[in-house]
C-alpha cells in the first residue's frame, strides 16, 4: 500500500518541483505568469484567472556557459541565476514574465532580457513591468497607485476578460487567509522551543510561491491542525536577514550547527506573510498600502525603517542572534547593514555577517566554523 | 605621522592637455569650491547632490551645488581616496561597496576637512540624490543623518518599454522617445515641482519660471556645442587628447545650464574647431585609435597617455561628452519643470542594453576606432554598463575589446606595471593586426 504523503511532504514537493501546479494549470488551459521577486501584487494576477508564480534561480545550475555570455556576472548571482535559466529555455512554459522595478540587478535583467528577445531574436516569453519606486513619499504612493490601476489593465488586455471588484476581492481573501495560516506557522516558530525548522518553514512558506492559494492554504490548514504534534526543535535561536533565500543551503548549514532559524526578515521568509491587505480599504488603495506603504523592501529608503523592521522582528522572534547573510555585489541590504548591526549591539543582540556570499554555497567548512563559534559565543553569553 | 602621510605609496600620473580650454575648466572649478565656501561661511545654501537630478533648478536658483562624483574624483586625483574609503570600513560598511559615489561619504565620516584637498568642502545644507542606482539613495540617507541636514530623493519610475529602433542615430528621436510612457514624466515633474520646493525652503530663495527656462535652454546650447565638438573630434588624428576629455566632462556634468557651462563648451567647440581646420593633432604620432568605455581612473588620469610613445596608441573617444549631452537633449523648454523632468527620468539609462551596445558600435564606427577598452568596475556595476552585449556587438562588428579591470577611485588594488603590461598586449595585438 502507497504510504500517504504528510502535507508537509506536499508543501516540500511544490517547493522542490517548482513547475508542478504550473504544469497542471497549463495542461487545464490555464495561463501562468511569472513574477520575479514578491513586490508583484499577486492578488490582481490571480483575479486576472491566472497562476502566478515565482521566477526563481537554480544554485545547481552554472552560469558560465550561457547566461554569463550576456550578461556580466558583477550583478546579485540569484538574479544571473535567473537571467540564465530564462535565455535556457527553462521558463519557456509562461505566458508573461513580469519584473518589479525593483533593485539594479532585477532593472538590468529585465533590460538584458528585453534585448535578448527583441534585439537578438531570443525565445523569451512575454514581458512586462510592474513600476514602482523608492521611496515612500506622498507623490510616491500617488505614483504607485497610478501603477496599481495600469496594471490591472494591462492584466485585463493581457487576457481579454475584465477584472471584476468581486474577482480582486476574493484573490485578497485568498491571499490574506494564506497569510493568516502562515502567521500562525510563524508562531510555531517563535514558540519556546520552536516547533518548526527554518528549513522546514522556508519550504512550507515557500511553497505557496509555485502553487494555488486555495491548495496551498487546504494544505496549511490540515498540517496546522496536528500543529501539537509537532516535535520541540533544539538550539540556539538565530534571526535570519540580508539577501532573498531562494533555496534552503543556508538554512540547512545553519540548523546542522545546533541552531534554529525562527525567523527572517527576508521576502521569501516571514516577511512574505508580515501585512495582510486591509480589505476595508478601495482594492486597488489596500494593495498600494500592502505593497508600497507597509512594505519592508531593504532596497528602499530611509534606512531607519530596515533598523527598525528588524529590531521588531528578533524582538518577537526572541532570537539570542542574527545571522545576516548577503550574495556577492548586493547593494541594497549591505547598505543597511552598519546600522542595523549598531542598532542589534545597542539591544545586546550579537550578529555575525557573511558577505559576498556565492548563489550556491561555496566555503561550507568555513561557515559552519563559523556559525558553531558564534553559537558558542551565544551559548557562552548566555551561561554567564 | 602626518594624516595625509598615511596614504597610499602609489601616487598617480597626471594626465596631459592639448586645450588651453581644458585649462580653464580646471581653474574654474577649483574657484567655484572657494567661492561656495566663501558664500556658505556668509551664511548661504550649499547643495550636495549627484549628476542626475535636474540641477539647472539649482543652477538657475544661484545655489553653489557639490557633486558628489566631483568630490570623489578631486580626492583620488590628490591620492586620498584610500584614507576615505578606509573611515568607511571602519564604520562597518564592506569594501566591496560602490567606491566612486561613496567616497564623499568617507569623507564626512573622517571629518578633518583642515587637510583635505582644496581645505575640504562647505558644510551643505541639505543633500538631493536620484535612484540611478541602488548605493546612491543609501549613501544620501546616511550623509544626511551624518552631517545632520535635510535629504530630498528626486524619484522616478522605471522604463516599460526600451526604444525598438535605435534612436541613437538621431537626437529628434532621443528627445521624441523621451517623453513617452507619459506617466514616468508626469511623475518626475511632480518630484521637480517637489525639488524646486525644497530648494526654495532650504536656501530661501524662489525660483522664476523664466530662469528655469533660460537655464534649459542655456544646457540646451551647451549640448548643440557639445555635440558639434564631438562630431569634429572623430576627425583622425584626433584634436582632442583623453586629458581634454575628462578636464571638460566637469562642464557637462556639473554646470548644465549654468553660464560657466555653455561659455565652456562654446570655448571648447571653437578651439577644436580651429585645431581640425588647421591639421592639428592632441598627438604627435597617431597610429591606434582606442576607445575608452567607462568611468576614467581619477588618481592616475596619466596612464591613458602610456601608450602613446611606443605604440602611437590613442584614447580618440571617452563617453561622457558623447552620451550626456547627446541622452539629455530636450530642444523644447517652453514648459521647462516638464522638459527638465524629461530630461532626467531617463539619466544613465543609456548604460543599459538595448541603448548601450548600439551606442558603443555606431561610436566605434563613428570615430574610426581599432578597439575598444572597457572598464570594468567590479564595485561600480552600474556605470559599468552592459558589457557584454556592448561586447558581443562590437566583436560583431569586428571592432576588438579589452577588459581593463580597475577601479575610477580607489588606488587599494592597482598594479601600474600590470595593469600597462595588459593594456600593451592588447594593443600589439592591434598593431599586428593593422600590419
């Protein structure tokens, strides 16, 4: 008799095979449309009738051969790793690949990618751009907003149906109970011990970047049920923060060193799930106010806000430390880090930084080295 | 130990000039720094901003503004950049960080302006940056909070659409693409009208409609001159040496619309104009024609002229007083907040590909070039450019291409003898390949 998967073996599953439900949405008649990095209002994609999905890099896929032949690899390695899985053909099955005006490496991809297919004649899928800007400003949330409503349109032309208010309010719905259920998965972490692993939670969070939201939220639903079942995880309490974490690499060497992740404040981590929309706001104002106002992206300015976002975050967490973890040439997080490492030493929270760091992890020995002495400087701190 | 002892062992060469012209601009500039002392020590506005915000506002305001790149480049010339960079990792910022936009940052960070180069700056009174790259807008937040003065960050959205012909052939087209995808310009006039405010709240001043017109058209004349001087220095031999390049890049980058600006490049174009009339060259043996791509060596500018007596090697070309003046041309300044906003929500946009490689290969060709190097700037990605689809263009074309990996200010990694040992093969290559 097949042995029945757990959900979180099904959340694992999608993580792990990103292509699945968009294979099944297509096989349906469905479009899939690819959203590179989580600033894309998700909601507006889904009450388009669409699938959206992370365009993510592959660490286990070199760039040498073909993506580095285009496009300088002096850019974050996570967004080469994608330029180059886009110009292989490994993202052929989308109907619409969408950037974010996001930082200058996501900007320059989208550029390269753009001349790509339409100077050198490349098999790319469509493209499109979801602008946004840097600051939070008055003018700035005008912008945003302008943006929101361009969006939905093109969504709309994009797909030759109306995007009803019903249809956003039931993909705000969707996503925001998809939040709720990953909120009370970020409690099970924050427990004392924690009952969840950071490995086990990038992939449980994760997951609903490659799946529907209503399976996606089935599945959390059923594993939050036996949420009392779950094992006590030992360790030092560690805070995750720096640059997006695609893949569990870091999160596995990290938790092999007698740690546990119990929170980040990374996109594709808790952050993800940090805002619900307010849904007793106009649609298109609650999404701005979600993805503009009360986001937490690091690329944005003032500084303070990234201090004080992830202040808040170990303080809730009541992580003994931080681990800030930044890929090779990221410009934007890096920038932050001076401050946020002051700020952490003011609060009497220690940090340790990996800096230009490879997309698939390179050094192992050295970082566990030095994760186990900065687990036992904690542990030290701790008995004293 | 003297703190300006403490430096670098390496001192830079200096580069050499053809144009009386080149000479002025230097001067001037040094005054310029003086007189805004003179003016913030009697209590006026001074403002540190970058190149792509719209600055005839503040030209046309009279508010003496510093640059930040200027900055940077004036303290790697006079070799300090190593004793800035460094109050900047001290303060726990990585090494690997942008170097040419943070520097002025190390600067204030290390706060002994008594010996700095030209008796250091003014204190500004506020700081204004544009989001051409991610480092620039962090580097302007902390100066703020640092030097405890106001920060306006003149944002603007992002192209949905690059150009599908190559516009670089024309600047009627330039100016036309410009002002499409309409909701970016009226943005960024909503961040000029926000600028202008900010201006007039930090200085005291207020703007007038028609200075802002006569300063748009005063940069626009500037560019006319520019672009007419760069149309006589694809002339072979070459009137104009890599030195007269980088000398006169401070008028296009830091006084468009000023007067000082336009009486420059109209200086400039005639005595090139009178150099190619009269057979002059910048060089007295010309056989290689080289292309500079990138953002020039600041504390060594003498090397460009290392390759001139043995090879006859030749920088004809260095981008910045061909893509500035030429991406930034708005003839029509009768409502001058949109024209500048035109002009500016699209600043350092020609670095990126689709423009980028059209650019390098129709300049290439223009300027009858044997190769092409590129500087590379590992910590400066974005003024970099798009290297290798500019590469792969201009190997298309068979025009050969050199990496030179260096960075514009920090003197930490270079390696004279190797890095000119490097550039000299790829130009025997050349010169075999001419025979």
């Amino acid at each position: 008799m097949e042995k029945q998967t757990t959900p979180f073996e099904e959340m694992q599953r999608y993580y792990r095979q990103r292509t699945l439900a968009a294979s099944k949405w297509k096989e349906a008649g469905g479009t899939v449309v690819g959203c590179v990095g989580l600033s894309i209002p998700e909601e507006l994609i889904i009450a388009a009738g669409c699938l959206p999905i992370q365009v993510t890099g592959d660490p286990s896929v070199s760039t040498t051969e073909v993506g580095d032949a285009y496009m300088e690899d002096t850019i974050c390695p996570q967004v080469c790793s994608i330029h180059n899985l886009l110009l292989l053909g490994k993202y052929d099955f989308l109907d619409l690949v969408i950037f974010p005006h996001g930082n200058d490496s996501v900007r320059k991809c989208y550029f390269h990618v753009w001349t790509e297919k339409h100077d050198l004649g490349m098999p790319l899928p469509a493209l499109a751009v979801f602008d946004m800007v840097h600051t939070k400003k008055y003018s700035a949330g005008l912008y945003v907003r302008e943006r929101m409503g361009a969006f939905k349109a093109f969504l709309e032309e994009f797909t030759g149906r109306k995007i009803s208010d019903a249809a956003i309010a039931a993909a705000i719905e969707a996503c925001n109970e998809n939040r709720r259920l990953l909120q009370k998965v970020a409690a099970l972490r924050r427990e004392d011990p924690p009952r969840i692993s950071g490995t086990e939670a990038l992939q449980i969070i994760g997951a609903s970047f490659f799946m529907p939201k209503d399976e996606h939220n089935k599945l959390l639903r059923t594993y939050l049920e036996k949420a009392d079942e779950l094992p006590a995880r030992e360790g030092t309490r560690l805070f995750a923060s720096g640059t997006i974490v695609d893949n569990t690499q870091l999160y596995e060497l990290v938790e092999a060193r007698n740690a546990v992740i119990v929170s980040e404040d990374i996109c594709t981590g808790d952050r993800y799930c940090d805002e619900l929309v307010d849904t007793s706001r106009e649609p298109l104002d609650a999404l701005v106010d979600r993805y503009h106002t009360r986001s937490h992206e690091g690329r944005m300015v003032p500084i303070s806000e990234s201090v004080d976002y992830l202040l808040k975050g170990v303080r809730a967490s009541g992580a003994q430390g931080v681990v800030f973890n930044f890929l090779r040439w990221d410009d934007t997080h890096t920038w932050n880090y001076p401050e946020q490492r002051a700020a952490l030493e003011r609060a009497g929270i220690p940090s340790i930084a990996f800096e230009m760091q490879e997309y698939r992890l390179a050094g192992a020995e050295q970082l566990r080295t030095r994760v186990d002495a900065f687990v036992e400087m904690i542990m030290a701190g701790e008995h004293e | 130990m003297s703190p300006m002892a403490e430096e670098t062992a390496f001192k830079g060469e200096r580069s050499k000039k053809a144009l009386n012209a080149s000479i002025e601009a230097t001067k001037f500039h040094k005054n310029y720094y003086e007189e805004a002392k003179q003016r913030a020590a009697r209590g006026e506005a001074v403002i540190l901003a970058n190149v792509g915000i719209p600055m005839e506002i503040l030209h046309a305001m009279d508010i003496p503004v510093i640059f930040n790149p200027h900055w940077s480049a004036v303290c790697a010339a006079k070799q300090v950049s190593e004793r800035y960079l460094t109050a900047l990792n001290r303060r726990g910022y990585f090494r690997d960080l942008g170097r040419y936009c943070s520097l002025p940052l190390g600067y204030f960070f290390d706060d002994r302006p008594e010996d700095a180069p030209w008796g250091g700056l003014p204190r500004p009174t506020a700081v204004v940056m544009d989001p051409m790259c991610d480092p620039l807008i962090k580097i302007g937040d902390i100066m703020s909070r640092e030097v405890n003065i106001p920060y306006y960050v003149w944002d603007r959205g992002m192209i949905a659409q690059p150009p599908r012909k190559n516009i670089w052939e024309s600047v009627d087209d330039i100016e036309a693409y410009s002002y499409e995808e309409p909701w970016r310009i009226d943005f960024a006039v909503r961040e000029t009208e926000g600028l202008i405010a900010f201006a007039e709240a930090v200085s005291g001043k207020s703007l007038q409609k028609d200075k802002l017109r006569e300063a748009m058209d005063r940069s626009t004349e500037q560019f006319e001159y520019i672009e007419k001087t760069m149309d006589l220095a694809a002339t072979v031999p070459t009137p104009m040496r890599m030195g007269d390049h980088m000398a006169n890049l401070i008028s296009t980058q830091f006084y468009r619309g000023h007067k000082f600006g336009l009486a420059q490049a109209k200086r400039l174009y005639e005595e090139v104009k009178e150099r190619v009339e009269q057979g002059v060259s910048a060089y007295e043996n010309e056989r290689i024609r080289l292309m500079y791509s990138g953002v020039p060596n600041w504390f060594s500018p003498g090397f460009y002229d290392s390759f001139e007596e043995k090879y006859g090697a030749v920088f004809a070309w260095m981008g910045y007083l061909t893509l500035v003046p030429k991406s930034l041309m708005r003839k029509d300044a009768s409502d001058p907040v949109r024209a500048a906003a035109a002009r500016y929500v699209h600043y350092g946009t020609e670095l990126q590909p689709p423009w980028f490689p059209r650019i390098l290969v129709h300049e290439a060709k223009k300027f009858r070039i044997d190769g092409v190097v590129y500087s590379k700037v590992e910590s400066c990605r974005y003024l970099s450019g798009s290297l290798r689809l500019a590469v792969r263009a201009l190997e298309r074309s068979g025009i050969p291409t050199f990496e030179h990996d260096a960075d514009m200010v920090d003197s930490r990694d270079w390696d004279d003898t190797r890095v000119k040992g490097k550039l000299a093969s790829f130009i025997e290559t050349l010169a075999e390949r001419r025979r």
